[in-house]
C-alpha cells in the first residue's frame, strides 16, 4: 500500500467516541477519560461487512510470538484464538472477540466461543480500553530472522509494515512469485517471464516467456533469401515481394504467361527470351485476340437467352399471383399475457409487421384488439386493416379496392377437424371511404375492418388458441 493510501485510510478510521455495535452511544464516564481522543481505529457496522482496512494483509502476520513480552490471554480472540483486531466484549463473561468475528457470531446463534453464553447485538461493546492497552505493547517485525531491525508498539505497526523492505509480496505480473519488496522491482524488470518486452523488430509488446516463440514468426524479423541470392536481412513479410520483384536467382514467369507462354527462369534469362522470343509472343497474342472475341460473342448469346428466361419467369409469377392473391400469416404469441393487457387496459391493440397484397404492390397492415373495441368490448376480438405508404404507390389504382379474407386459422391437429374462421372484407372505394382507402397521404391511413371479428366464445371452443398462439392469415383478392 502506498503511503498516500495509508494517510487516507488512516484518516478514514479515526477514533471517534465509543459506541455500542448496534449504533446507540455510551457515556463518557463508562470508559477511562485517558482514552478519550486516543488514536484508536474502532469503525464498526453489525448490518455490513467489517470495513476497519480495505488491507487487511499486515493484519494477518501480527501473532503472539512478535511481542517483547508474553502476550496475556485477555489479547487474544476467543473465537480466531489470534491477537485481537479491534475488540468487542462479550456481555455477561470477561471474552473479548474481534469486531471482524463478531459479525459471524452474530450470524450464527450469537453464543461466546469460550462459555456458551448467549448475547444480543445491542449488548456487544467496543472494548476501547483493551485497545488502547494492546496498541501500546512492543513488537518486533515479523521479517525480523530476514533482517529487519524495526520494533515499536503495534499501534506503529502498520506504517512501518507499508514501508518496510522485508515484507514479502506476490509479482503484480502473475507469475507466482513471492519475495522481499526490496528484490520486486528487479524481479519485474528483469526476471519475471510475465512481464512485457519490446520486440525490437515490429515494436510490439509481448511477454517475456512468450518472445523466442515470437520471433518464430514476427513480420519484420530479418532472414536470408531463401534462394541464396545473397541478400540477407529481409523483412519476413517483405520475402514474397523480394522473390517477385527482386531476386535475381528466383524463377519468374514469361509477362506472356497468361496468352500460353510457358517459359520461366531467373531474370537474365527471363529478358534473353523476351527479345529473342517476341515473334511467338505477337502469334500467341493474335490467338489469345481472336479466342477472346469468340468466348465473348458465346457470352452475349448466353446472355440474352439467360434473359428472355428470366422474363418469361417473372411473367409467369406475375400470373401465378395475380390467379391465387397474396398471403400472410400472422403469428400472435403470449396471446393470454395480451388478452389480460387488453382487459385491464395495460395494451389494448397489437399491430402486425406491414406487408404488400403482391409483388410491386399495395402495403397493408394489421391492428388486432383481443378484448374489442367500442360496442364490442368484452365479448369480441376486434380486427382492423390500414392502408400503409408504399415504396410503388405512384404505380397504384386508387383507391383500394381488393378483397380481403381475414382468417382466424384453426390449430387441430386432426386435418380433418380444421375449421378455419373467415371474415370476407369487401372494401366499397366510394367517395366517403376515400380516407380509409385512397392513397395514403401520411404513413397510414384509418383502419377499417370487422368490429366484431370473432367472438370470445367461439375463439375459445376450437384450437383457434393452442400453445398460447393464435395465427391471422390474411388473402389478397386481386380480381376485386
């Protein structure tokens, strides 16, 4: 702990006047008035864990053997058996436990380890006399047999415990070192296979352990040519670009490669065969001309025909969904969560992801009120329809006039039991339904549709609900 720690947490723990453990105060003239003031560290809370050190390290190489004088036994914790850290008397006996102990008696069945005798946390007082006697005996440092000469009272203890040079740490670093602090700094630097070193070829950090396995393969360590060239310190990562652009052992194909010419050696002989060969290379590079045009005239026919394919295809969509009409499928889950949302009126509408009748088409949404709406609340499920902006409304007939067939889908796994429930919408484009049907002049336009779409009875007297999901499926009719 460093020194600026150590006044803080000093400051923190300053004595202030005793008190009971259960927060109440006790009078001055209980305690002796020369204790009053003294530098004892006596922060105690029965509700928290005990808060006297967030260090509680140079605590625990405090034993009975460190004091210049045999420890009494009123010193030592009934319950740890160590030397006491803050004490606490025990009412109706002579013990004394640490406050760090008291909490886990207090825990527990709230008994004296030493005589069995009952307590409550109000009657447990903070022993501020026995403190002030222990602070003031002499001990000597327990690295004394490493070479420490410190003695002192304990009182002194802890400020002598951050800076002493003996006590013994663990590497920061992880390694699982354990030595003197005055040998850690060297330990760090030099010795620990944890610590971080600098490669001095890519710069980059790595561990001391990990850097032969390293430069196995770091980019910008230097090695030789691996075709003897005679150039050495290349960069790793720089070896391709040598053997391509530089090398003068390294076989380099003929630029004439890609047209046929097979040709490949090292760079003298390599600008031998270009001037020797140039005639072979005009021949090969007419042929390479002229099997170009034709791959590219085969291409275009391929082309073309590949899209007149297409076409009759999407002709084909075009009437196959044209004949049959659109279809979505809604899938509503938690369905009872949302019908008692709707009942206490939490969320009484659910609205569905917007989708189009058809391809290039009209977009629509739907809004669903599983305890009805206005007159119908209570005892229907309310289903409405909004015409929403689409991205090829400009493309459109308005107003809309398609029908819609609004399907409650029965869930029965017996196919031959399934009784769909269908509500044929016909949208009627005349001029006063124009807001609901027209073109949307905003993201959507007012919802219509069946105010009574289907009855809470009839709902729950098939499969229409079946694992907590009810399904909507929604079909377009575009000859409408």
């Amino acid at each position: 702990m460093t020194s600026s720690r150590a006044s803080s947490i000093s400051k923190r723990f300053q004595f202030k006047k005793s008190r009971s453990v259960s927060s109440g105060t006790c009078s001055s003239d209980s305690r002796d008035s020369s204790i009053c003031g003294s530098q004892l560290s006596i922060p105690f809370s029965i509700n928290s864990s005990y808060e006297a050190d967030v260090d509680e390290e140079w605590k625990g190489v405090i034993t009975a053997k460190l004091f210049t004088t045999p420890l009494e036994n009123r010193f030592l914790c009934a319950s740890c058996l160590k030397v006491l850290s803050y004490p606490v008397s025990l009412p109706k006996c002579d013990h004394h436990v640490c406050s760090s102990c008291l909490a886990d008696l207090c825990r527990g069945k709230r008994v004296c380890p030493a005589d069995g005798k009952r307590f409550t946390r109000d009657e447990a007082m903070v022993d501020e006399k026995l403190q002030f006697d222990l602070n003031n005996l002499e001990l000597v440092c327990p690295y004394k047999d490493s070479g420490c000469i410190w003695s002192g009272r304990l009182q002194n203890f802890k400020d002598h415990y951050d800076v002493c040079d003996h006590v013994e740490q663990l590497c920061a670093f992880g390694c699982n070192f354990r030595g003197p602090k005055r040998s850690m700094d060297a330990h760090l630097s030099v010795d620990c296979p944890q610590r971080l070193v600098t490669c001095e070829f890519c710069k980059r950090h790595v561990r001391a352990e990990m850097e032969i396995e390293h430069l196995k393969n770091c980019p910008r360590f230097p090695i030789a040519c691996p075709k003897a060239c005679g150039k050495r310190d290349i960069a790793r990562e720089e070896i391709g670009r040598h053997l391509s652009e530089e090398c003068s052992m390294a076989d380099v194909p003929c630029p004439y490669n890609q047209i046929g010419c097979t040709f490949k050696g090292g760079r003298p002989a390599l600008n031998d065969h270009v001037e020797e060969c140039l005639k072979q290379h005009i021949k090969l590079l007419c042929e390479g001309v002229l099997n170009h045009s034709s791959l590219l005239s085969t291409h275009e026919t391929n082309l073309t025909n590949s899209m007149q394919v297409i076409a009759e295809h999407e002709n084909k969509l075009s009437a196959i969904s044209d004949k049959l009409g659109a279809e979505m499928i809604w899938k509503v889950d938690e369905w009872e969560n949302k019908m008692a949302q709707a009942v206490s009126g939490k969320k009484i509408a659910i609205h569905s992801p917007p989708f189009y009748t058809a391809r290039h088409q009209y977009k629509l949404s739907l809004s669903l009120l599983p305890n009805g709406d206005n007159k119908a609340k209570g005892e229907f499920v309310s289903l409405y329809v909004r015409v929403c902006t689409g991205d090829y409304d400009s493309l459109l007939k308005w107003p809309f006039s398609h029908g819609l067939d609004l399907i409650l889908v029965d869930q029965s796994q017996d196919p031959r039991a399934k009784t769909d429930f269908i509500y044929n919408l016909r949208p009627n484009p005349c001029k006063e339904n124009l807001p609901f049907l027209g073109r949307p002049t905003s993201r959507a336009n007012p919802a219509f549709g069946p105010q009574r779409f289907v009855s809470h009875a009839l709902l729950n007297s098939r499969d229409y609900v079946r694992d907590d999901v009810v399904f909507i499926k929604v079909c377009v009719n575009s000859e409408m």
